[in-house]
C-alpha cells in the first residue's frame, strides 16, 4: 500500500512558479513509477510528467510543459516534486500524484494504483 499526499498548490501569476510536493507512506516507494496528472473544470485528467523508478531513473513530460516543469523524486525522504515556472493560464487545474508498479505505460491514468488527494493550482494573467 501507498498513500500519497500533494501539497505546494496556490495562485500565482502568469509566470511565475510553484513547487509541488508528493509525500509517501509506504516502504516500497522507490520501486514505484511516480507521475503528475492534471484536470480541469470540465476536462480529462491528463498527464503531465513522471519519473521512473529509483536505480532506473527517467523523465518524461507533456509537450506543453517541457522546459518549464521539473519532476524529481527523494527516495530518502519518500517524496516527489514538481516545479513548475513559467505558469501559464492554462495549467489551471487540480493536480494530482500517483503512484504505478514498474513495468505499465506511465502516460495513462489506469496504469496508476495510487492518487493523492489533488493540489489546486491557479495561474491569473
């Protein structure tokens, strides 16, 4: 079991950054693959950006956010980050983490055994 806790959310600027953070209960953290998804009023969650598991380690992102987020994960302390700069109005949205066993496709949500509450995230221009 993983249990899985967002926090780091808030408004902010068009252009300005955010850093969220993923805390996780669990022993077998580092095995898992972590990812951010996002959803909007009225839409699909939706992919953002995940990291591999520990000893294996890759990123991957949507196009829409690549060069301006940031995943990372601290096994030692059991959390995942994502900073965000460069906020658009359109990554408004509730942004949830998830955890999902190695081995599944990271980039959809039914890979993901584990979510995390959601963090709002709401970017004024």
């Amino acid at each position: 079991q993983v249990q899985l806790v967002e926090s780091g959310g808030g408004l902010v600027q068009a252009g300005g950054s955010l850093r969220l953070s993923c805390a996780a209960s669990g022993r077998t953290f580092s095995s898992y693959t972590l990812g951010w998804f996002r959803q909007a009023p009225g839409k699909e969650r939706e992919f953002v950006a995940a990291i591999t598991r520990s000893g294996w380690e890759r990123t991957y992102y949507t196009d829409s956010v690549k060069g301006r987020f940031t995943i990372s994960r601290d096994n030692a302390k059991n959390t995942m980050y994502l900073q965000m700069n460069s906020l658009k109005p359109e990554d408004t949205a509730v942004y949830y983490c998830a955890a999902a066993p190695w081995g599944r496709s990271l980039w959809v949500t039914n890979s993901y055994d584990y979510w995390g509450q959601g963090t709002q995230v709401t970017v004024s221009s």
